[in-house]
C-alpha cells in the first residue's frame, strides 16, 4: 500500500500523516520538487516503519535543477510543461541529459533530507514514455534504488466475472490495451536491469463503478486478493490551493483520506490473512 504524492501539497502531507497511524499504508512516494517536501522529516521520524520512495516529476510544478541547464524541460518561470511534456518528449524535443540533470536534483534533494529511497515512480505515471523511462533508471541505478513500480495492471472489479469485464473493457478501449502492453514491455526491459518489483499493480476497473475512494472496494479486494506480492497506491489528502493548480484529482482525495484513516481496514485485511508490508521485502 503506496501513498503517492507526500509533498506535492501541505494538504497532502497532512492526509497521508492522518492515514499512517491506521496501518494499512506501509510505504509513500515524495514529490521532491514542491516546498512541502520539508516535512519529509517528520515523516521519517514518526513512521520509522515506512518505506520512503521517490515520485519522478518533469510535468507539473517547478524544477529542482538550475532553470538554464533544462531549457526543453521548463517555461520562462522554470515550471514544468504540463500536458506539453508528452508532446515534447515523445517528438524527441527533449535532450536526455537534460532529463537526466533534473531527475538527479530531485533525488539529491530527497538525500539531502536524509533519507535512502526504497524504490521510485512517476508522477501521473508520466515515466511511461520510454525516454522518461530510460532517464529514470539512469538516476535510480546512481543512487542504488533498487526497486520500482510493478506495470504488471491486474484490473479489479468489486463485482464478479473479472476477466469477461476486464476483457470487454480492453476490447474497446483499444489506446488503454496498448498503454498497459507497452508499460509491461518497460517492466521486462527493467528487470532485465536488476530492478525488482511487485507482482502486479492493483488496478480498480472503473468500468463498474470501482473506486479507491470506497471502502467496499479494499473490503472485496482484501477478500479475494491474488497470492504474491501486490501493490496498490493511493492518494489521500486534503483539498488545497496546490493541489487545485496542479492537480485534476482533488477533492476525491479526502474521500480516500476518510477510508484509509480508518484502523478496522488494516484489522480486516488482517483478517483475511492478507500482510500488510512496505517496498523492503520486495
């Protein structure tokens, strides 16, 4: 269980520190490139038990390198491009070295609060497109990141017949197969890099109406949850001004939040002999 997102936004900080006691989030990933990333402290103070990674950003916000040393990356503000990003990236428009520098400040910026990061992501999974990727595992590998985000998706549904509704689903949502089979190729191709990872990321089939931001969806999932190693990842948090600049899921976070600050989750997860661990044992 990974909170994505602990300092893109004081409001997101907040939500993931209320949702740590509970028990049922064992591990966070940092946005290093925003100022609430100087709460990481308490943090590691008070939960010594989860597991820090790093949330690779080069779409929203500002940078953490010098402005003039990723002029493909920034406007003349020395923020991200946002949606631009993949336009850039994907016509070749962006120099890795430029990729490389920024991700690198990022990482020097997580070290520099003292903490070793377990594993790594991507902001809005923006690390799929393949030279994001490759400039990704360049600066994980440097800082001797050993793990990462599994693209293994195993799209669950709350309701029953999983794989006639996942199968349907993809069938004619064509682009959405085509992301899944190209993230499973960057996968294969990490792990043949030494990379190690879940078996397979937890994804809710919104098809009928499954959401993080209810209850019965863990409830179900807890229940009939495959044997291995799965991740899941979250967004708890509290609505703020950051979070509406630079963000499109907002206010769904706090009903993220009102689910997994609840203790009984991780007692019924117990219950039904499912483990809650962090990135470590992977």
């Amino acid at each position: 269980m990974n909170a994505d997102g602990f300092g893109f936004s004081d409001g997101s900080n907040r939500g993931i520190l209320e949702c740590l006691p509970a028990g049922v989030i064992r591990s966070v990933s940092v946005n290093a490139n925003f100022r609430a990333v100087d709460d990481l402290g308490r943090l590691v103070t008070e939960f010594p038990h989860v597991s820090v990674g790093i949330h690779f950003n080069l779409t929203v916000g500002p940078c953490v390198a010098n402005s003039r040393e990723i002029p493909a990356l920034v406007d003349d503000r020395g923020e991200f491009l946002g949606p631009a990003f993949g336009r850039r990236v994907l016509a070749g428009r962006i120099p890795h070295q430029q990729m490389v520098r920024e991700l690198t400040a990022q990482a020097e910026r997580l070290a520099g609060h003292r903490v070793r990061a377990t594993h790594w992501d991507g902001h809005q999974n923006q690390h799929l497109y393949p030279p994001f990727f490759r400039a990704a595992i360049e600066v994980a590998q440097r800082f001797g990141i050993e793990r990462m985000r599994s693209h293994a998706h195993y799209l669950f549904t709350v309701r029953g017949a999983r794989r006639l509704r996942v199968a349907s689903h993809l069938a004619t949502h064509p682009t959405r197969a085509a992301r899944y089979a190209l993230a499973r190729w960057l996968m294969r191709r990490a792990q043949g890099r030494g990379l190690r990872m879940a078996d397979r990321l937890i994804t809710p089939a919104v098809l009928d109406g499954t959401h993080k931001r209810q209850r019965q969806f863990w409830l179900e999932l807890f229940r009939r949850l495959p044997e291995g190693t799965s991740e899941v990842y979250c967004h708890p948090g509290y609505a703020d001004d950051t979070l509406f600049r630079y963000a499109t899921y907002v206010r769904e976070r706090e009903d993220e939040l009102d689910v997994l600050r609840d203790p009984s989750l991780a007692d019924e997860a117990r219950r039904r002999g499912v483990e809650l661990v962090n990135f470590s044992v992977i």
